[in-house]
C-alpha cells in the first residue's frame, strides 16, 4: 500500500578542501521494487539513486576550476570542431 509517511534525510557534515572538488550523492534501497522490476521469485532489483555533480568553489572564484583541462574532443580522425 501506498505510505502516507514523508521521509527525509538532512545531513551536515565538513568537508575539507585543497582545491576545488565535487560530491555526489548515493542511495542504496533495501526494498525490492517488484512487482514494477522484477518479481522476488527469479530475481530481485533493488532501488539506487546517484545525483549529478555538485561542484564545489573553494578558492570562491566563481566557478568551478578543474584540476586538468579538458581534452579535445575527438570523432574517428577528425576533431570535432563547433562553429
């Protein structure tokens, strides 16, 4: 049956830095998703959530400054070139 119980998670923690950096969120189910995946008799799937990026300014520039530049892009033996 459908819950009528919210349930949130608010964590605060430090995180210390040497540059700039990013975090991702991840959350790992204990419940089968069956019967919408899977069925408990075969198989089981259970539910898994990642969040993009959050990208972290610790020198407060601004913007987010990776540690390597970005490669060229590359498509067979062209490069991919944008107008």
């Amino acid at each position: 049956p459908p819950s009528e119980n919210v349930l949130r998670f608010r964590i605060e923690t430090d995180v210390h830095l040497k540059r700039d950096s990013w975090v991702v969120a991840r959350v790992d189910g204990d419940r089968p998703l069956s019967p919408v995946v899977g069925d408990q008799v075969h198989f089981d799937v259970l539910p898994l959530a990642i969040t993009n990026p959050v990208f972290l300014d610790h020198d407060h520039n601004g913007q987010y400054d990776a540690p390597l530049s970005h490669g060229p892009h590359r498509v067979g033996d062209e490069d991919l070139l944008w107008p």
